[in-house]
C-alpha cells in the first residue's frame, strides 16, 4: 500500500473509533498535540479571513492581544510535544501529521497575522466560537469528568463522540443563522403580543428579583413544551433525537434535533420578550443557560447539599434521559427541579444511576445528517 493511503486509512480509523486512550507510545498525547494543531490551524484562518469566520458580537469584545499569546501558546505546545514525539518515533504517523498542521499554521502567519479593517455585515460562520468555546468547555468539564465523576472510567472519546461533536461544530458555525432565524420567529410568533406598562413593571424590578423570575418564567415555557415533546408522537420523533445519546457527558447535551432546539429557543425567548425583561438580564441568562444546559449532561458529581432541591444537577438530568421505566417521562425541569415537584413529575433516587440511557425501543442511525433526517423517515413498526 502505497504510504499516503496508509496514513487516510489509520485517520479514518483513529476518527472513527473510540474508547479509553491507550497510554504510553505518545498516542494520547498525539491525539492531543494533533486535536491543538487543528485548532489553531482553524484560529489563524479566523485571524485571515474575519469577516467570514468571526462572529460579530464576539469580535467585537475581544482582547486580540491576549488571543494572540494563547494561539502562539498552543502552536508551542502541539509543536513541541508532537516534534518530541515523532523524533523518538513515538506513534511517528500521527505525532508527524500533528507537527505538519503546525508548520502549516505557521507558515499561514501563525499568531501575527495582521488583522486590517474589514466589511461588517458579511455572512459568517462562528469559527472564533467554536475553537474557543470547545477548547474553554473541555478544558473545564473534562478536568471535572476526571477529577469528580458520576461513572468512574468513562473515556473522554465513548461511544458516538463523533455524532455529538458534529452537532457542537453545527451549533457553533452555524450560530448567526441561528440567532437570525430564533429572531425572525421571535417576532413573527409573538410581535403582536407587548404590553407596555407590564413590560415597564418588569424592567422596574430590582436586578436580584429579575434574573431569577426570568429564569423561572423561561423554565415554565421549557417544562410545558418539554413535555409535549414527550406527549405528541410526531413531536417525540424530534425529540428522541436528544434522547437518544447512550453515554452522557459535557458534549452529550449538544445533541438536538435542529427544529426542537429553534422551538425551545422560540418559546423561551418569546415569553421572555412578551414581559419585557432588561437586555442585560437577557445576556446573562444565555450565558447561564449555555453553561447548565453542558453541566447538566456531564459526568460530574458534584457536592450540591441541599441546593439539590433548588437547582436541576447533572443526577437530575440523567434521569430524565435513563430508559428505565420507572423514570420514564421525569424530571422535564432545566433549572428548577421543584417544577417537576409541583406537576408530578419528579423522579428522584438518591445513591442511584440509571441502568441505561437511550431511547426505548429504537435505536436512531448515527451522525448530525442521517439523524435530522431520521423523524421524517416512515417509522418502523
Ligand atoms: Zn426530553
Ligand atoms: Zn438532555
């Protein structure tokens, strides 16, 4: 076999298989220098081409400088490792591969690209937002997966992590037209329905009184909507499609059909702009939702004391994706688990894990594709 072909064959099979790390050889650390390499290959495109691959809210905060040093950073690091590495002939293919991204990153301008004026309002994929929120999110949750885990011994790379960091990478390139759309049918759906002098009540209230009552209310429209998703059959084809991840982890969450993921955000916003809440009370919620929606999903136990009843945890959400029948159509709440409590819908065991995850009964193709397509399909009997 000639040796071009042979290097596509061992990355398709390194991107398709999964399972712990084997250790030693300098394959983990490969992977890793290989997984940076890539990242920082995409962020010095970002830097030559802003206009098309930043997102515009971000761009507009950002502390370049500081960027820079945490691009040339990671070009260090995947370099060096992966020199190391190839030169002792450690897993060469890969640590190799690795070292030839970053030589190509460097080559590209590396962390000096010049970043001049250019257009706004171009269209844009968010790669800013992808390779940061990525490297920040398994940075924090794959640390705490490791140091405090519900399932001890789950790998980082378990079965299906391809699936669900395809959706990552669709939610995060995709993220203007998605706001776009969420916008669009926030207003098409709910412009008629303001009410000034509730609006100017609610953004009378104080900050501490504000952000927990949108919370609540937003957690009110997500528990009803959740829960026909579960009740409606044409509806729960949809949304078996979050149901149906087998292995929960920080990445797990990503996955959601694209129409369940547009109503939630529909009707959570458009409650929250029927009542006026404040633009700043609004963007700290996002924030809060992004990071509970991961946390929720992780493999993370955490000490939560008697906060357990006040806000959803990791425990919490798992059961409302475990297969056992007893906890079946539970637990439907996303930051407020007392609403389970006060609709009858609260399964809690304390000490206990579910059995198994997944959707009962079927099993869904894998990959983002197949699975958006896979509601409209005629279902099997
Ligand atoms: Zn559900
Ligand atoms: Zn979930």
């Amino acid at each position: 076999m000639d040796p071009l072909r042979r290097l596509a064959d061992r990355f398709a099979r390194l991107l398709s298989g999964s399972g712990p790390l084997a250790a030693g050889r300098g394959f983990a650390s490969g992977v890793l220098a290989l997984a940076l390499a890539g990242l920082a290959l995409l962020a010095v495109l970002a830097f030559h081409f802003p206009e098309y691959l930043t997102t515009p809210e971000l761009r507009r905060r950002y502390p370049v400088e500081l960027l820079r040093q945490f691009l040339l950073a990671a070009l260090v690091l995947a370099g060096s490792v992966s020199l190391v590495n190839a030169t002792l002939g450690r897993t060469r293919w890969l640590n190799a591969s690795a070292f030839a991204i970053v030589v190509l990153a460097v080559a590209l301008g590396g962390h000096r690209v010049p970043v001049g004026d250019f257009a706004d309002g171009t269209p844009y994929l968010g790669v800013d937002w992808f390779v940061l929120d990525l490297l920040g999110s398994a940075l924090v949750f794959v640390l705490l997966e490791k140091l405090s885990p519900l399932r001890p011994g789950q790998p980082v790379f378990r079965a299906d992590w391809q699936t669900d960091l395809g959706y990552f990478a669709v939610n995060h390139l995709a993220v203007g037209l998605l706001l776009l759309v969420t916008n669009a049918l926030v207003h098409a759906f709910f412009g008629w329905a303001s009410y000034p002098p509730l609006q100017q009540a609610v953004r009378s209230l104080p900050g501490w009184v504000e952000l927990p009552l949108l919370m609540l209310v937003a957690d009110l429209a997500q528990y009803w909507l959740h829960r026909a998703w579960h009740r409606v059959p044409a509806l729960w084809r949809i949304h078996a499609v979050h149901h149906s991840i087998d292995t929960l982890d920080w990445l797990a969450g990503s996955r959601m059909h694209l129409l369940d993921m547009l109503a939630t955000r529909v009707a959570v916003l458009g409650m929250v702009f029927v009542l006026g809440f404040s633009r700043w009370a609004i963007d700290l919620y996002i924030v809060i939702v992004a990071f509970h929606a991961v946390l929720n999903h992780a493999n993370v136990r955490l000490p939560w004391g008697p906060l357990r009843h006040v806000l959803v945890t990791p425990e919490f959400h798992h059961w409302h994706h475990a297969s056992d029948r007893q906890a079946l159509d539970r637990n439907f709440a996303a930051h407020f688990p007392f609403l389970d409590r006060l609709f009858g819908t609260l399964h809690r065991a304390p000490g206990e894990l579910p059995a198994r995850y997944g959707v009962l009964g079927e099993t869904l193709p894998r990959g983002f594709l197949r699975q958006q397509w896979h509601p409209f399909r005629r279902p099997t009997p």
